[in-house]
C-alpha cells in the first residue's frame, strides 16, 4: 500500500474529504487498492529501469480476456524499451468507476489509469488525477498533438486537463442495409419522426426497427443529453446547478423511453440490456438499427461483414437542423490518467507517452475500432474506412461534451437509473407520461448533492 508523504498530507486530506463525498453521493463500497514500489524522481528513462506500475485499462475489446491479449504484448513492448514493468489489471465499465472512487479515498490504487472521459472534472474536483500543465505535456510530446474535441473532455473549463485522452469514439445511427431495402427503404432516416416510421416498417416478423440498451446507465446519459441538446436544453446551469426537470429534457427522456413503450419499435426485452446486447441484435438481424460508438470490431465478432451495415449520423429534431439542434453525438472516449499520489510519477508519464504516441495509437485504435485523439494519426487508411469516417466527420462537426462539472458522476447514475426504470415501466405496460418523467427526474435532481 503506498502511503502519502508528509508534505502532501494537506492536499491528500483535502481529496479525501471530496472523493469521500462523492462515494457517498454515489452509494458506493470503498476498499482497499494495490500500489507498487517507488521510483527514484528522475525524468530519465534510462534511470527508471526496473521500476514496476500498475495499470488499470478500461475495458475496451469483445472481453476482459480480449483486452488482455490486445495490451500484454503491447506492455511488454513498453518494458523491453524503458526497462519499466507493468502489472496491468482490465476493469469491466460496472466496476470501474467503483474502484477508482475506492482508490481515491483508500490513498492506494494505481499509478497508470483509464477512465471515461465522461468523469474527468469529477474525479479532477477530487484531486485524485496529477492535472497535465504545460511542463507533463511537453513530457509527452505537446499539448498541440491532441484533438481539440478530445481535450474538451479532459477536465473542467480553464483548468490543466485532468487526463489525456487515448481512445476516441463518436454515436452514430447503424443500419442493416438488406433489411433496409427488403423493406422498401431506400435511405437511412435524417430525422426523429423518419426513424420511427421507417422503424415501424422494420418491426415485423419477431425482428425491430431499433435496438436499445435501456439497462445501462450511460447509454441512457449518452441519448438523453443528445435528445436534449436538439431541443436547447442542458442538465445543469452556469452555475453547475443540476437542471433536471426542464421541459427539454423531460421530452428528451419520453422521446427515448417511446421507441420501447408507445412507438412499439425496441423490443421490451432491451428494457434490461447492459452488456452491449444492442450489438448482438443488430448484428445477428434481430434489430435493423442502433445508436452505437465505434461498434465496427463488436460487430465483426459477430460474423457480421462491414458492407452489410452503414453508418450515419444520428437524426435530429428537423431536417436541415444548425447549431445546438444538430448535435448528434456527445464526444464520447478514453481517457488515460495518472494518479496524483503515486510514487512513480515519472515512470507512470512514460507509460502514457508510450500509449499516446504515434505508432501505439494506430496499433491500439485500430484493433479497438476508435478513434485516435492524437491528430497526427488521424489519416492513417486504418481509419479511413467509411463507418470511421463517418464518426469523425461527426466527433468534428456535431458533438458536443457532456457538462464538464464536478458532479457529472453523480448526474450519470442519478438520470442514467431514472431512465432505466422508466423503460423497465415500458416495457411492463404502464404509461409512461411527461408527469411521470418529470417526476422521476425529480427524485433524481433531489439526489444530487448540494454543492
């Protein structure tokens, strides 16, 4: 267990006192986490052989196992050049988050850590992450190398970014082409109200028009914030004040819980989807659309060619839609951090320069079917493909960030479980109503800490 030296005992105090805030805002156990042994404080590479980090990866491949087999010979790339060992553990998304929480109030965990880009201001209001200034961006090659877009989610507005993003991703509408046309349709929809009707036409047979993870608490933060952006709502003010119960966002939910309950085009069953099995129905023909992130590899997993499918962007409201109403996407992705307390600072920014540089994100974003963040790989063919393309195009021109405010966890399992239970409501046949919505937005609001 690595234990905090004097000299940050203040500041460690202090984060404790946030991080054990937000664990208790999130209802979440706190345990104990593995740290390593010290490095000797030196930048040079050469002079931290021998050291060994920990990295905790995010689950990005078709399994923990497969995450394993993609970044073991990646790792033991990184230790034959610097002479540094990793111990790498990969986290599934439903304890992720769990066991960063546990880190930060433990004072052990990690040194070297994947997170969503999602929870980058929450974790940075707890001081857990070592915040990127100028001088740790010029140890990795500069600040300039990175998306703008991508830095957008690297922490709040005006403060050194709290993590350096790694993976990119961006939603898109998937849509099964030969469902599609034995249906008559000769073009994938560009509005809400075109995919409802197309995906009315494509409910037939035991098979839906539209697949949804209606389980998952981040795919229901993910659509809902894009719902709602289209109308010119937000889920906080600019005072970082939780705005739940706005009329935007209330019809933003009713809309997403429709496609299961009054609209009748998503299976009931998806009502307790939450490990991606909105994939497998649409690559398996069991759905003719989805709204995914980078599913290219998933997809393929499943047997399912890449010409038997297309990729577009998200609908919108209304056709021709500009500014915050042709929003699609949040800029969605992976950020790799470092934790603030380690006592392999050097080593640890050694580890994420070696992910973030040219050669290891054509490698890593390519096997993972994302994007890469770092811009000098972006035209690489490897992501030329036209579902990638089309997500770039998307994660340039109409994503936005989720709000980069402290409590953006807490929003995430606040909203993302009203929703849930909403389609659990759906799909048991009750109505589901702008009363009802706003009342479970409510409830969700009235959870949110204070301040």
């Amino acid at each position: 267990m690595r234990i905090p030296s004097s000299s940050s005992t203040s500041s460690t105090s202090r984060r404790l006192l946030a991080a054990t805030a937000l664990v208790a805002a999130l209802g979440l156990t706190v345990t104990a986490c593995g740290g390593g042994s010290s490095d000797n404080g030196s930048s040079d590479p050469s002079s931290l052989k021998g050291q060994t980090i920990t990295y905790w990866a995010s689950n990005q491949g078709t399994s923990v196992e497969n995450d394993k087999e993609v970044l073991t010979p990646e790792l033991n790339k990184f230790t034959q050049q610097t002479g540094i060992k990793v111990n790498l553990e990969v986290i599934g998304w439903n304890d992720l988050l769990n066991r960063i929480l546990a880190a930060t109030t433990s004072g052990s965990g990690p040194d070297v850590l994947n997170i969503g880009n999602t929870w980058s201001a929450s974790l940075q209001a707890t001081g857990a992450l070592m915040p990127w200034d100028d001088a740790a961006f010029a140890q990795i090659g500069g600040k300039d190398r990175w998306a703008t877009a991508a830095l957008g989610s690297a922490g709040a507005a005006g403060q050194d970014p709290a993590a350096i993003p790694i993976y990119s991703m961006a939603y898109g509408l998937y849509y099964n082409k030969q469902m599609f046309a034995d249906a008559g349709i000769a073009n994938p929809p560009t509005t809400w109200d075109e995919l409802v009707t197309d995906a009315t036409k494509l409910t037939t047979g035991g098979k839906y028009g539209l697949a949804v993870e209606g389980g998952s608490l981040a795919e229901n933060i993910h659509s809902t914030f894009v719902l709602s952006k289209q109308r010119g709502g937000n889920w906080f003010d600019d005072s970082g004040k939780p705005t739940f119960t706005t009329p935007e966002n209330v019809a933003a939910v009713k809309q997403y819980v429709d496609f299961l309950g009054s609209d009748g085009i998503a299976n009931k069953g998806d009502a307790e989807y939450s490990q991606n099995q909105t994939i497998t129905d649409f690559a398996t023909g069991k759905a003719a659309m989805m709204l995914w992130q980078s599913a290219a590899t998933s997809i393929k997993t499943h047997g399912m060619a890449s010409d038997a499918y297309g990729v577009v962007p998200v609908p919108t409201q209304t056709a021709g839609a500009t500014g915050d109403a042709a929003v699609t996407s949040m800029v969605a992705g992976i950020n790799v951090g470092v934790f603030a307390d380690t006592s392999h600072k050097d080593a640890s920014i050694q580890l994420v320069k070696f992910l973030t540089s040219d050669s290891e994100q054509q490698i890593l974003n390519s096997t993972y079917g994302s994007l890469p963040p770092v811009k000098a790989v972006q035209s690489d063919a490897a992501f030329q493909t036209p579902d990638l393309k089309a997500l770039s195009s998307v994660l340039t021109n109409s994503a936005a960030p989720l709000p980069m405010v402290p409590t953006e966890s807490q929003y995430e399992t606040a909203v993302g479980t009203a929703v849930k239970d909403l389609f659990a409501d759906a799909a048991a046949g009750k109505a589901v109503t702008d009363s009802s919505v706003k009342a479970a937005l409510q409830k969700a609001q009235d959870q949110m800490p204070s301040s």
